[in-house]
C-alpha cells in the first residue's frame, strides 16, 4: 500500500473511533440515568435507541473489518 492509501485507512478508523467514542458515552450516560430512574431501561429498549447503538456497533465493526482487509488482503 501506499503512504496516501494507509493514510485513508487511517482517516476510516478515527472516524470509527470517534463513533466508537459516541457509543460509550451514551452507554455511561445511559448506565448512570438507569441507577436513579428504574423505569429508563424500558424507555431506552422501548423507545428503540437500543437498535441505533447496535446498527453503530455493527458499522464500526464492518469499518475495522474493512481497513484490516485493506491492509493485509492476505489475512
């Protein structure tokens, strides 16, 4: 690969990372509402911003599956 080539495959995996990022805090926030409001899990999973965080999770997989076969076709 080329130095600009590694360099996109860089630029994919910090916007996965930021991605990545976002989730994590949503998921902290998420935890420290649920410890004072019983009801909240059942809005979070209810309201469907459960499957928002997943399908997140799923793109910021595929993109670090993506830039791994980019870089090493051969693994």
């Amino acid at each position: 690969m080329t130095n600009e080539e590694l360099l996109k495959q860089a630029e994919e995996l910090t916007q996965a990372w930021e991605s990545l990022k976002v989730s994590v805090d949503l998921l902290s926030m998420d935890n420290t509402v649920a410890q004072h409001d019983a009801e909240f899990p059942a809005y979070f999973f209810n309201s469907h911003q459960s499957s928002n965080l997943e399908s997140n999770l799923a793109n910021i997989a595929d993109t670090m599956l993506k830039v791994s076969n980019a870089i090493c076709p051969e693994e």
